[in-house]
C-alpha cells in the first residue's frame, strides 16, 4: 500500500501532465476538480496502474464543455463529460445528489450538489469516495476510507441495507473486492 504523498508521484508522467492541465484550465475558471473513486483506491493499493481516471468537480457539463473543446457529451443527464487530451480520455462529472433508484441500478432523477463531501456521500463504499487534491496532493478521506483499505475492510456509506437496494450490483461489487 502507498502512502498518501506518494499518490500524484506515482502517476504515469503524461497521465499526471493530463490531470495538471485538466485541473489548472477548471481552477483558472473558479472550478474545483479533484481525482475521485476507484482509481485514487487503486493508486493506494498499488495493485496496478488505474485503468481510468474519474474526476469531479463543481463546474456545471455546458462549462465544462466550453472549457473542454476536446469533449464528448456522453453523460450529460448524470452531468458526465469525457475530455480528451493527447489521445487519452478523462470523464469529469459535476458534484451531484441522487434521487431514489426504482429500478435497483440507476438514480431516477440526479440534482447537482455544491461541495465534493457531498458528491462523495453519495458513493457505495468508502473506499471509493476517496479523492486526492491534484494541486496539493492531499487525500481527501470524509469516511475513513483509508483506514477501511488498511484493515482489508468493506464498508458501505450509510445503510449497507439502503445501498445495496439502491444499486443491485453494489453486492456483485464487495464480492469482487
């Protein structure tokens, strides 16, 4: 397992070069951005190299893509771009609540939320509502997921119960984990 300042050293250097940019073009337009979810995990795990890189940020899809000129729409109803920068996609999701889920796999109705702690209440597990500051380097931990991935532990965000209900394949998810 990595230690937290080793998080951003530790990124490929073009991969790194890419989030930089992607960070500084949102920071210079009054946005946050910070890398989130399962890819920050796989970093401190030091299992592999993360297949992709997640980030959310406070900026509203329509600026971002402004921002972005390189960017795909693929998203936006959950407020999901994808950036592409030298070949390489990044998905950037605005900061969002969740309604409920009628269907057991998808919230029926998504609203934006102002701050990254609330983006990250909404996650399944905690250690993936990890994020890491891209300019500071600091690991952003509201739910101890840190400590969860340190004792080889599994924990829901909330009611176990509710998440799982929430999303049908949470459960498929711990199993693989």
């Amino acid at each position: 397992m990595r230690s937290e300042s080793d998080l951003i050293a530790v990124l490929p250097a073009e991969i790194r070069s890419d989030l930089q940019q992607i960070h500084s073009t949102l920071s210079q337009a009054g946005y946050e951005c910070y890398l989130v979810g399962g890819c920050v995990r796989d970093l401190i795990l030091a299992r592999h190299s993360p297949g992709d890189y997640d980030l959310a940020s406070n900026a509203p899809p329509e600026i971002a893509l402004r921002l972005f000129p390189r960017s795909i729409p693929t998203g936006l109803q959950h407020g999901t771009i994808t950036i592409l920068l030298n070949k390489r996609p990044y998905e950037l999701t605005t900061y969002r609540r969740e309604s409920e889920y009628s269907d057991a796999r998808r919230p029926d109705a998504i609203a934006y939320a102002q701050t990254l702690a609330e983006d990250l209440s909404r996650r399944d597990f905690s250690m993936n509502a990890l994020a890491l500051d891209l300019q500071s380097g600091v690991l952003i931990d509201y739910y101890n997921g840190l400590q969860d991935l340190q004792a080889g532990r599994i924990r829901a965000i909330g009611s176990a119960r509710e998440r799982f209900c929430e999303d049908g394949l949470r459960p498929v998810r711990a199993c693989r984990f």
